[in-house]
C-alpha cells in the first residue's frame, strides 16, 4: 500500500512540477509559443526547455516513488498522450496534427529519459525495484 501512495504522490508531484516548469518557459519566457506565432529560433529553444522541464517533472516522480522503478513517469508518458489527443480532438491547438505530435513525442521521450537517468544515477539496483 505505501508503494502505491508513494507512486502516486510522486505522478502528482511530479506531473504538477513538469506543468509549472512549462507554464513558466512557454508563457513567462517566452511570452505564449505556437506554430504560426512564434520565429522558428525561438520555437526550437522554447521546445528544447519544455522537454528539460519533462525531464525534471520526471526526477521528481522517479525520486519520489522510486520503490516502484519507472511506473510513476510511465504513468505521466501515458497522461501526455491523453491530455495530446483531447486537446487536438476539441480543436485546443493552433499548430498542425504533426507538430503537436512531435511536440507530444518529445515530451514522452524526455519524461522517460528523466526517469531511467535518475535510476541510473542513484544506482538503483533493479532488485530493489518492482518496476524491473
């Protein structure tokens, strides 16, 4: 039961973090990005940040619940293609259906490369690990 609590803490926690870190590079920063909007230099550098900002999301999941391996950034992978696809199916997004899924790609690979670096790093055994 405390691996549970703890793996969903850390979904939370660490989901919460990747939103806010976004929020903060895409609006703050950068003023708003999008397709049509935003000068190419500008979209690439937004669009590197918002995956470090995955990225961090994700240490923050793994080091939270890391009994429990990878599941909690697993978990976030898959919440980035629902959120993706209900924002495309509602019409919430400016771009074309292939910039948002690159975009939604390159979250997913951050968010999992996030995990398996702090795994990596903390050396973890994956005995210790229910994820394994």
């Amino acid at each position: 039961m405390t691996r549970i609590l703890r793996t969903l803490l850390g979904l939370i926690c660490g989901y919460g973090l990747m939103i806010v870190l976004i929020t903060l590079v895409q609006e703050t920063w950068f003023g708003g990005v999008g397709w049509h909007e935003t000068p190419l230099a500008k979209l690439a550098l937004a669009g590197f940040l918002t995956c470090v900002a995955a990225a961090v999301g994700a240490v923050a999941a793994t080091a939270i619940a890391w009994h429990t391996g990878r599941i909690a950034a697993a978990i976030m992978a898959c919440l980035i293609v629902v959120e993706t696809t209900a924002l495309i199916v509602t019409g919430r997004t400016s771009g074309p259906l292939w910039f948002d899924a690159v975009a939604a790609s390159s979250l997913i690979v951050a968010i999992l490369l996030g995990a398996e670096l702090f795994m990596r790093y903390v050396k973890i055994p994956r005995t210790q690990t229910i994820g394994a």
